[in-house]
C-alpha cells in the first residue's frame, strides 16, 4: 500500500491513478495523517444476464393494444381537453 500526502497526489495525480488501475491502493494523508483511501473499484460482472428470468409473471393484456382514447391523445400532445 502506498502512503502519498496532498501534495503528491495532486503533482502526480494520473500517474498514481494508473497504479490504481493495476490494483494498488493508495492512502492520501495530510501531514502524514492518513485521512482517505483510493482503490479499484471491483469491475462490474460481465457475464450476459440469462434471457426469460420473468416468464410467467408478466401478462400483458390484449387492450394493451387498443388505440388511446382522444382525450389522452391531446394530453400527450399538450393540447389539453
């Protein structure tokens, strides 16, 4: 773990932020009081999610279909009533 003060971190910021990158950690002190932590954030899963998780639990409904009825058409448009 590798232990920088402000003033470091701010003159070399890119390159301790690379260090990071790889998977170091780096504690940001002022006046050599730790007072933060910088880390990797873990990498999100990559992995495609499987298709069809919520068959069976959704129904849609035939008048889902059906044409809106006007008044609701001119509210959309901002025509009001």
């Amino acid at each position: 773990m590798i232990r920088i003060n402000i003033h470091e971190a701010k003159t070399h910021l890119s390159h301790y932020l690379k260090l990071v990158l790889q998977g170091q950690s780096v504690i940001l002190c002022n006046r050599n009081t730790p007072v933060a932590e910088i880390r990797p954030v873990p990498k999100p899963e990559t992995k495609p999610r499987p298709v069809g998780l919520a068959k069976g639990k959704i129904k849609i409904h035939d008048e889902f279909f059906d044409p809106l009825p006007d008044e609701i058409i001119r509210a959309f448009e901002g025509r009001g009533k």
